[in-house]
C-alpha cells in the first residue's frame, strides 16, 4: 500500500512540475516565433518577455461578460485552459515517461484538446456574434478534417513502437536508437502539416489579423476580454508547445533524459530546448515563406497529411 | 429473489400483457389509463431487470417456457442467455425513465383521447422487443418481431392527421417487412436443413456451406439491417423516428436499433459458424459508411429530432463496425482480439443508448416547450430552460466521445481493436483496419462539430423566434429522468471497467471468444488486453482536469477583479436574433468541402411586381440531394410497380379466365406428376 501512495504521490508532484513548467516556457516560445518572424519581415520584433508582460496584463484587466451570454461563456475559456494543463501530463518532456501515462495515451491525449475545442466552440456561440458563430464554424470544421490525418500520423508511429501510451512509446524509441525507418520522414511530414493546422498557423490560419474574412481561431474568441482572454492565448500557447514536444517525442527523442542524475536532466533541459527551437525556426520558415489558403483549400492540405499518413502505414508494414 | 428470477421473464410480459387491456379499457379517463400503461410499463421494466441482472451476473443462461398446448404439442420457450440479457438490461434501463418522463410528457404534449393507444402500443412494443431477445425459436422471434413492427409503426402514426406522419409509416412498414421476408427466407432455409425451429439447432453453424451459406448470411444481414438501421437500409428511419412522440422516439433509437444490432450478433456473427473473411469486411465497410454518411447528414439537418435520428445512424455503424472487426478476427482465429471488438461494439450500444435516450427526451422538453422542432427557431434556451440545456449539453459531450464522459471510452475500445488489428492479420487486409480508424476518427470530430452546432444554436445566445423566448422548464417528472441519464453518462464515463466487468461473462458466453480479465483493472481503468498497449484511467485524468479548471477559475475570479456587464458589439448595428450565425451557416464549410456526398442545391429566387430593381420577397430554398432515395429507391420503386403493373394483364377480372387458369395448372402438375412416376 505504501509503495503505490508513494508512486501516486510521486507521479502528481511529476505532473504538476511538468504542468507548471510548460506553463512558464509557453508564452516564451509564442513570442521567440513573434521576434522570427519580425526579423523575417525586416522588423525588430517584441522583445523576448513580450508574452509574459502581455498575460500580466490581461490577468489584471476587469472581466467583461456579454449580457447576452450564459455561464457556458464563463466556462469555455476554463474548460479549454484545464485540457490544456491536462494534456500537459500525459506527455513525456525531458524523461520518458509522462507523468500521468498510468491515465491513458495518445487516444486520451487527442480527446483531452477535442475537449478543450468543444468547450470553447460552443463558448463562442454564447455572446450572439456572428464573430463568434463564424469561428467557431470554421475552427471545428478544421479540427474535423485534421482529425483522421492526426489519427494515421500517431497510429503510423504507434504501431511501429507497438504501445499507444506515450511513455512506453518513447521508452521503446529510446531502445531502438537512432536506427530510425526511411517511413518516419513520412509520418513527420503528415504530422507537421496537422501541428501547423491545429496550432491556428499560415498556411491554415493567421494568427496575426482580425480581418473577418480570414480569421478562424482570433474570430472565435473575439468576444473575451481580460482574464478570459488570458487563459485562451496562455492555453493555446501550451498546445502549441504540447504539439512540438509530441513531434521531437516521436521523431527524435535523442538525448532525453535516462537517469535522474543533474547532468543527464540539463542535457534533457538542453536538447528539448534545441529540439523545439528547430521545429519552431521550421514553422516560422513555412509561415514566413507562405501565403494563407483560401479555407476552401485547406482540405487538399489535409488530405495531403492524410495521404503522407496512410502511405507511411503502408510502407513500414507491407 | 431466485423464484422472482426464475418467473421475471413471463411475469413481465403478463404485466404488460394486463396494462394494455387495462388501458384500453380505460381509455376515457386519460390520467387512469396513463398511469396504468406507464406503471405497468415500469414495473415490467425493473423485472425485467432483476433477470438481467442476474443472468449477467451468473453467466448462465435461464431457461423457461412462456406458453404451452398440450393437444397441438406446441410449445413457446425462453431463455435468456447471457448476450440477451445485455440487451435485455439496455432495454430496462432506457425503458424507465422514458416510462417516467411519459408521464409528464403525455399529459402535456399528447391529444387526451390518443394516450390509451399510445400508451398500449408503447407496452406493446417493448414488449415485443423483450421476446424477439428471449424467444429461443424462431416462431417466438417472429412473433415479437412482428408485434414491435405494428406496435411500431402505430406509434410513428400518432399524429395521422399529417401526411408526414403517415407517409413515414407506410416507408416504416414496408422497409420492416423487406427486412421481415428476408429473415423469413434466411430461417426457412436453415430451419429446412436443421429440421427444427429452435435456435440452438438452426444456430448450431454447420447447416449451410458455400454459396448457400453466403446467400443465407445476405438475408440476415439486409433483414437485421434495416432495422438496425445502416446505410443504405436506413431510409425510414429518419423519417419515422421524429414523427413518434418525442419519448418514444427516445425509445425507438436508443433501444429499438438494438433488435437490428441484436440479431447481427446472434445469427450473421455468431450463428452461422466461422465468419468468413468477406463477411467481415462487409460488415466494416457498411459499418463506416454508416457511421460516416449517418454523420454527415446529421450535420446539415436543421429539425432537432430528424438530426439525432441520423446520429443514431452514424452510432450503429460504429456498433457494426467493431462487430465486423470482431468478425475479421474470428476469421483468422484472434479470440483475444475478437473479445475486445466484440466488447467494444456492446458497449458502445449501452452508452449509445444511454446518450441517445437523453438526447431526445431534452429534444422532446424543448420541442414541447417550444411547438418548433426546428433548430433555427431556438436559441437562448439555456435562460429558459437551465436543467434541460445543461443535461442536454452533457448528452452532447458524451455522443461526441469526449473523456470522463461515456462516449469516450466504447469509442477508445473500438480504436484498440482496430489498431490490434492491424497488428495482428496477415496480408493486405490489415490495411482495412487504419482506414477504418481514420474514418472513424473523422467521424467522431465531425460529430463534435455536430453537435457543438446543435447545442450553441440551440441553448445559447439570443432566442430566435418569440415561442423560444417564451419557453417554459419541464416539469420535474421530466427533469428527473434526463438527470439520471446525465448522471450515468458521468458515472460510466469516469469508472468505464465496471461496463467491463459485466461484459466479461457475455464475451464469455459468445462462441470463439476468450475474454481476458485483465482488460479491466481495478475500479479505475480499463485497457485493451496488454496494459503496455494501451489503457486509459478517466478516473485519473479527472483530477488532473479538475485541478488545471481550479487553477483557471483562481486565475479569473481573483478578489478585486471588476466584472462589467456590457452588450455584444453588433458590429455598429444593433445586435439582434437576426445577425446570430444560423445552424445553416455553421454547418455551410463541411456542406460545401463534402460537397461531392451533399451534392446540394440551392435555389434563389427574387419576386419583383414593378420592376426587377424593385425586389419585394426573396424567396431562398437550398437542399441537399437525397442519394440513395433517388438512386436507389426510386428505380427499385418503379421496378416493382412497373412489374405489378405487367402482372395485372393475369389479373383481368373476369371469372372464365381464372377458372382457364386452374385448369391450365391442373394439367400442368398432372403432367409433371405422371412424368415422375
């Protein structure tokens, strides 16, 4: 009994660390790709604490609640930030194993963020703006189609680790090594095509206009103001860091830590840190270089990611 | 406790059998005979249960005989064996607050004089259903089936005034008895060789190889598919379930599809010995066809009933599609892998059942409460009616499989069986199982956006038509109900292996099937046979959503935070009903990327007297093409009236040639005798 209070106990301090963790590096990494994509653009870009100084804010802003709106408005955002917080648990960072990985894998990871979705679409249809309809229209509309090609792309590396769960999927990674399947290039592609999706990025979204004909995610939460607001932009800036990690999970867990000694951690600390600055310096590169498709076009974008997907499957098992 | 288990089965019928007399004898005194048919109707139900529960429980079959004449040596049996009793225990648990929320219901929304038919027919339908799962030949099948069908088809014509209503019956009927002749034929066939009407005979599973045997499985499957209602069988359901009084609607598509799912098991998975290959294969492709066109359609409909009967659908191809799952591994000789699928399928039926029923009573509160059933005349109902809108919101969470609700994990069950699938079948057949898995996954987001779009436009913002913003909460007695299902929803989402642990004696019980008992651990999680695959605790995670939900809502409520109240910007104008964005609207992206399956039509036309500058009434009317009504059943239609038609030329009339006509045959068989012998 005493061992599994210990691991229970263990496993919740793991996971709130790891929560509180990627809470604090989230918004660092929204405006590192900010800054890029500034100097991309010949600007300065804000500086490096620019995220933090604009969740001060907003934190401290009044509340401003729509006289048409429900407590399903005052809930959305709530509901979307735990998801987030949530799904932060289920992921391994810097060991591999995930906090929570006694509570599910990637099946349990996807509903958690469709969870998160759910509340904040519906959310969005509460104040009685079209804005609101609008976006959350489109937002599901996406998520819909990202779906199945998000599905394949885990799937495809999931059946080659032969685990579902996270942990043990990186554990079985960590033992392969670097002896990595020419179908992995494959799956990546398929899946960056759906992180770039799902994260609201160019070619799939803009993260940076509040013109109505464009917006998807930004129109959505038009309505919030203040603490509201801060939780939507602080959870997304946690998907966005949650999608990046799944990716180097996935692809290339080297150097992550297999002992608990400190230098085997900040050599985690380290790598995870380049790992995701590559991805990141990768999707300010495609988001820089890239026009916004048309939403009518984002279906043929997916269905690439999805194509990528199945023929990885078929590759490494036939 | 043993004697009630031992008489429950006949007991019940007898109960029903004596509430409808009663409430047809009653039927001027529509409270009376309104009490008598849903008391009677309950305490059926809850012993109904009690045998359930045992047999679930005990794993052992119990045997009976309902009915017996000694001079003719007939003899009606029962048993229920363990699989009945799961369905049997489905039909219980739905049947009583739907009896309950009846009460309220009826004495609202139902014409006095119409309460004792329906009220007998809802007995008798249940009732019927309750044999077609314990007969144990195939009179007593029939028996039921027929008896549910009429009873049925009764209550989708409550309101026969309305050529809607009445067409939806008609469409009902004949679809049902399509389905009927086909199992008719299927049994006659099997009954011939096995030489005996009894189940265990005729499902023995060596009476029929080859061809036959293909042959004999297409009638099962076109008979028991259409009342399970798949693509493309599934035509009179959407029609015929919104017409029935919304409690009974709840009924026909939580447990009524069932009969469907119910004889797919019995006969075409398990009864017809080892599935062949192409049979499973089949049974996935209508499988996710149905679950994905049942989506799609679901998605663009704008009447609330019409909508969750296309869900309903889309949930039965997900119950077929892990039954054919199951079906490609009994093939190839997987009985672990079999287990889960089959469990898969039976739990997702229970939790459809439970979301489903809760789905349509709210539907019903609304439409009650409303006079409307369509969606773009709701709005802002959450103010209105705040118990309905939020166990209808947490209906909505759970048909769209999102965690700690029960659509997830029967939803992540079917997942594991796909992948371990995959894993485990030779040659290109796996590939079958990620394709379906992909689809699946589409599916179940596109129901999200489904049903986001039906509670958001719904429940919430500002009331789009005057009989919205007068809409009244239901009364308790319907509360009640929707709150125990909500409540399930919760329960068996969160502590999902005790639905295992249940199942474990039906999967037991099932030909071919080994259950693994470590497929649910403890009381927290279940996993799919290998922990290390895959297994899930919502139990778990639940703290650790509750916990990231604490933290946002410190974040957000802090002391000294100002709230202000303040109007939605209506972009410059003043924001009304109109400019809301309409579930039209919102559905309008998947309408035109699934173009190619909606292939719709729109039509605008602008009426103008004077000038055409001068327009006074634009006139918009947009549809979707019905594609199987079109393509499929409308040359199938005109085939058969068009060969009624050629047959009418034998059918003159006139006497002298009828009499020509036996004399011919008579002559004809005289020689075909005298040729014999």
């Amino acid at each position: 009994m005493i061992p599994a209070i210990q691991d229970a106990l263990l496993a919740a301090g793991a996971a709130l660390l790891q929560a509180g963790g990627l809470l604090a590096v989230a918004p660092l990494l929204k405006t590192v790709i900010k800054k890029m994509k500034a100097r991309f653009q010949n600007r300065q870009g804000p500086p490096l604490l620019q995220g933090y100084y604009d969740l001060a804010k907003l934190l401290r802003k009044e509340r401003v609640r729509s006289d048409v709106a429900s407590w399903v408005y005052v809930a959305g955002p709530r509901v979307y930030f735990a998801a987030a917080v949530a799904a932060t648990t289920l992921v391994p960072v810097l060991f591999p194993v995930a906090p929570l990985e006694a509570a599910g894998g990637i099946l349990l990871l996807v509903g958690t963020l469709a969870l998160g979705r759910f509340a904040l679409a519906t959310a969005a249809l509460d104040t009685g703006s079209p804005f609101g309809g609008m976006g959350a229209s489109r937002d599901m509309t996406i998520a819909a189609l990202a779906e199945p090609a998000l599905m394949l792309g885990l799937f495809a590396s999931a059946l080659a680790a032969g685990s579902m769960n996270l942990g043990e999927l990186v554990r079985t990674l960590v033992q392969q090594g670097i002896n990595r399947h020419p179908a992995d290039i494959l799956a990546f592609a398929g899946l960056f095509v759906i992180v770039i999706a799902e994260t609201g990025r160019i070619p799939v979204d803009n993260p940076a206009t509040h013109l109505e004909l464009t917006m998807i995610h930004e129109a959505m939460v038009l309505e919030y103001a203040g603490p509201d607001l801060a939780l939507v932009e602080w959870a997304s800036a946690v998907k966005e860091v949650l999608y990046l990690t799944l990716l180097v999970d996935l692809f290339m867990p080297v150097g992550i830590a297999i002992s608990a000694a400190p230098v085997a951690v900040l050599v985690a600390i380290v790598a995870w840190g380049a790992k995701v600055f590559v991805l990141a310096i990768t999707v300010t590169v495609v988001e820089s270089t890239n026009a916004k498709l048309r939403l009518f076009r984002v279906p043929e974008l997916v269905s690439i990611s999805l194509g990528l997907g199945f023929l990885a499957l078929a590759i490494r098992f036939l | 406790m043993n004697g009630l288990v031992a008489v429950g089965v006949p007991l019940a019928l007898v109960i029903r059998l004596t509430s409808i007399v009663a409430t047809l004898m009653l039927v001027r005194h529509a409270r009376a005979c309104r009490w008598m048919a849903i008391g009677g109707s309950i305490v059926a139900s809850v012993m109904t249960a009690v045998v359930a529960m045992h047999v679930i429980g005990s794993a052992s079959a119990i045997d009976g005989t309902l009915f017996r004449h000694a001079a003719s040596e007939t003899e009606l049996g029962y048993s229920v064996t363990p699989l009945s009793a799961w369905f049997l225990m489905v039909l219980a648990l739905i049947a009583v607050p739907v009896a309950l929320y009846s009460a309220g219901y009826f004495a609202h929304a139902l014409a006095r004089p119409r309460t004792a038919a329906v009220g007998a027919a809802f007995n008798a339908m249940v009732g019927g259903l309750e044999v077609v799962f314990v007969a144990d030949s195939v009179i007593g099948f029939l028996c039921g089936w027929e008896v549910m069908t009429l009873a049925t088809a009764a209550l989708v014509a409550t309101e026969h005034e309305s050529r809607a209503s009445r067409r939806a019956a008609y469409l009902f009927l004949v679809m049902s008895h399509v389905g009927t002749g086909c199992l008719i034929a299927g049994f006659m066939i099997l009954a011939s060789s096995a030489g005996s009407l009894s189940f265990p005979a005729i499902l023995s599973g060596h009476l029929a190889s080859g061809p036959m045997r293909d042959g004999v499985f297409a009638l099962f499957f076109i008979g028991f598919g259409v009342k399970a209602g798949l693509i493309p069988l599934h035509i009179w359901l959407p029609a015929a379930h919104p017409a029935a009084p919304s409690s009974v609607s709840a009924f026909m598509s939580a447990v009524l599809i069932t009969a469907g799912i119910y004889g797919l098991f019995k006969v075409c998975a398990f009864g017809l010995g080892t599935p062949d290959v192409n049979w499973a294969l089949v049974f996935m492709a209508v499988g996710t066809l149905s679950a994905l066109l049942g989506v799609l359609y679901a998605l663009t409909q704008t009447d609330i009933k019409r909508l969750l009967a296309y869900s309903t659908i889309e949930n039965s191809g997900i119950m077929s599609l892990g039954l054919g799952a199951a079906m490609l591994a009994l093939a190839h000789g997987h009985s672990t892998l079999a287990t889960v699928a089959v469990t898969a399928s039976l739990m997702h039926m229970l939790n459809h059942a439970i979301f489903k029923g809760l789905l349509f009573l709210g539907a019903g509160g609304v439409v009650m409460a409303t006079g409307t059933r369509h969606i773009e005349q709701f709005g802002g109902l959450m103010r209105r009616m705040p118990w309905t809108g939020l166990f209808f919101l947490v209906g909505a969470l759970a048909i769209s499989g999102l965690p700690l609700l029960n659509g997830f994990p029967s939803e992540w069950l079917t997942f594991q069986a796909l992948l371990l699938g995959f894993t485990s079948t030779p040659g290109l057949v796996r590939l079958n199982f990620p394709l379906a898995a992909a689809l699946l996954a589409l599916t179940s987001a596109l129901a999200a956006a489904c049903f986001v779009r039906v509670f958001g436009i719904s429940f919430l913002a500002l009331p789009r038509h005057p009989a919205a913003s007068a809409a009244q909460e239901s009364p308790g007695l319907m509360l009640g109900p929707l709150g125990f299902l909500a409540t399930l929803c919760v329960v068996l989402g969160v502590f999902p292996g005790v639905v295992l642990r249940g199942l474990e004696g039906v999967t037991a019980s099932l030909p071919g099937l080994r259950p693994a008992g470590a497929m649910a651990w403890g009381r927290l999680g279940m996993s799919s046979t290998l922990t290390s695959f895959d297994h899930i605790a919502p139990a778990l995670f639940g703290f650790a959503l509750l916990g990231g939900f604490i933290v946002a809502t410190a974040l957000t409520t802090r002391r000294g935070l100002a709230v202000r109240q303040a109007p939605t910007w209506g972009c410059g104008g003043e924001l009304t009903s109109r400019s809301e964005y309409t579930a039209t609207a919102f559905s309008k992206p998947l309408l035109m990327i699934f173009g190619a399956v909606y292939r719709p039509t729109r039509q605008v036309d602008a009426v103008a007297e004077v000038s055409p500058y001068f327009v006074e009434e634009v006139r918009y009317r947009a549809e979707i093409e019905p594609t199987f009504e079109r393509y499929l059943y409308g040359p199938l239609g005109r085939g058969v009236v068009r060969m009624a038609r050629g047959m009418k030329v034998l059918q003159a009339g006139s006497l002298h040639t009828y009499l020509a006509y036996v004399l011919v045959l008579a002559v004809i068989l005289l020689m075909w005798l005298g040729g014999t012998t």
